[in-house]
C-alpha cells in the first residue's frame, strides 16, 4: 500500500478542514497515511535561563514519517512550510505546498487547485527540486549550545535592533573581515528573496550553489552583500559587550554571548519540493514581487528615421 504525509497548520480552521478531507480521500484511494501538524519544526526560543531550547536536527521528523512515504502534501503559509521543510528534510520526502496563507512564495499551488494537483501526484506526474539548507549552531566554551536546520536564513543582531554590532567574521579559508552593522544576515538561494532582499541583498536563483552575506543598515560605504560558495562554511564571532540575538526563518534562536561563536555552513539534507510544471522563478518573482513587469511607459514601436 503507497504511504503519503500531511503537514497542515493548526491554527487555521481552513487548514484543519481540508487536511481532514485530504487523509479521507487518500485512504479511499487506497492510500496510507500520516498525519501531522507543522508544530514540531518550530524550534523555539532559548532564554538566559535556559539557553538551550532546541531539538537536535536529526530528531525533527514526526512520529511515523518514515522514508516509506512517497510524498507529503503541506497545507499553510511560508512558515509551515518552513517548518515542514525542516520536519522531513532527513528523510528526503518531497513536499506539495498548498497555499492557505498569504504571500505563499515557497507553495506550489492553491485550495481551489488541490484536487487537480492531487492527481498529478498520486500519477507520479510531477518533478522534484531541491533546496540548499543550511545548518546553524551556537557554541559555548566548546560545547554545542543550539541549533537549527534553516531554509531561508540566519539573522543577528543587538536588542534593540537599531544598535550598531561589531562582528569578525570567517569565510571558509579566508582571513577574517571586521563588519559593523545593525546586523548581518546569512542567506540561502531560497532565502534571498526574504530579509536577505529587504537588507538590499541580491535575488539568486534556487539552482546556483552559494550562500550570501548581507550587513543590515552597516556603518561603512563599502560594507556590502558577500556571494560565495556554499562550500565554504562561516564562523562568526560578535565583538561586542553586550548579548545578543539570533534568530533562525523567523520562528526559532537564541542568545549569544560576547564569548560564544556561530558556525554555519551547509547542510547534507535538501527541502525537496514537488513541482507540477516545469520551475520557472521569474514567473514567481513577477507573480509574488512585481519583478519584471512591463513598464507602463514602454514603446510599443520605433520608428526609424
């Protein structure tokens, strides 16, 4: 009997509903499944009192998901898939995102077309791409404090966040560089179209295989946006007096001391996304963002002399 996942959003009624409807429609066309609610990848927050609050990221996948499922479908928002993302990633389960929130630049597809998109899938008739994750990890006199799985991106900064930070910071092999700024975000192909971009920080697209650095609001002219190989892992020391805070795709960090150091580098483990037509993301940026859109005061002739 094939074996399917849900990964569905519990704080949204619309979401509960159909995640119900869905398990009974699989199980009458012969289908095994499991269901789960996108809780369990929202890792949460440490505190000075207990700095760490995190589940490893080998032990995120839910209770009976297992590499027997042939696809999960996720029912919410860009935060539960997310969170879903980071659920399943060690199994290599591919995930159909079903938009039921609002801006839905991680989902494929719509309610209203789930049922069409449901055929596909069960048909087999649908591609897979994959996504770069990284790993983040605080560590404190040598010792593993937290960590996270992360799609999207890595952010520290100072509280409040409109205080300057200092930061060295090791790229792979390279000496270390000195930024100061309100922050710095460290960035996934996928991630570049969140804080990344917001920071001022490129758009990449999800096939090229590098990370980026992005200060946010820096104090020097030439304190920019860093591109560099995925390859290359990235320690960061804070050079400051005070504490400060990181925070990992919005729902999940901790604090870090003047002592501690973060390591971030890629992960083995890929999101793996269920597509039903062929990845275009320029029609995503110009469906999500307006990118590209034809101006309204464009020729529609010229005339030659």
């Amino acid at each position: 009997m094939p074996k399917a996942g849900i990964i569905y959003n519990d704080v949204k009624p619309v979401a509960c509903r159909v995640a119900g409807e869905l398990k009974d429609q699989l199980k009458a066309a012969g289908w095994d499944v499991v269901i789960t609610t996108g809780a369990g990848g929202i890792l949460g927050y440490a505190t000075p009192e207990s700095p760490v609050c995190h589940t490893p990221i080998d032990f995120l996948k839910p209770p009976e998901f297992d590499e027997e499922i042939s696809f999960a479908v996720v029912l919410g928002g860009d935060g539960t898939v997310l969170s879903a993302a980071r659920q399943v990633a060690s199994l290599g389960i591919p995930l159909l995102t079903v938009n039921t929130g609002h801006m839905g630049f991680l989902t494929e597809t719509y309610l209203n077309n789930l049922p069409l998109a449901m055929e596909k899938v069960m048909a087999g008739e649908y591609q897979v791409e994959q996504r770069t994750m990284i790993a983040v990890r605080v560590f404190r006199d040598n010792s593993l404090l937290w960590e996270a799985l992360c799609l999207n991106e890595m952010v520290i900064h100072r509280e409040p966040l409109t205080s300057m930070c200092h930061f060295e910071i090791k790229v792979g092999k390279h000496a270390l560089v000195d930024v100061a700024a309100d922050g710095v975000i460290i960035s996934t192909p996928t991630g570049s179209t969140a804080y990344a971009l917001s920071a001022g920080g490129p758009v990449i697209t999800p096939d090229v295989e590098v990370l980026q650095l992005v200060p946010i609001c820096p104090h020097s002219m030439a304190s920019r946006a860093l591109v560099f190989a995925n390859t290359e892992p990235v320690t960061i020391f804070p050079v400051n007096l005070e504490r400060l805070v990181m925070v990992v795709d919005g729902n999940a960090g901790c604090y870090v001391l003047p002592t501690d150091r973060v390591q971030v580098e890629k992960s083995p483990y890929y999101a793996r996304f269920i597509r039903l037509q062929l990845p275009e993301f320029f029609r995503i940026l110009r469906e999500k963002l307006g990118w590209g859109l034809p101006h309204v005061a464009k020729p529609t002739s010229v005339e030659l002399p």
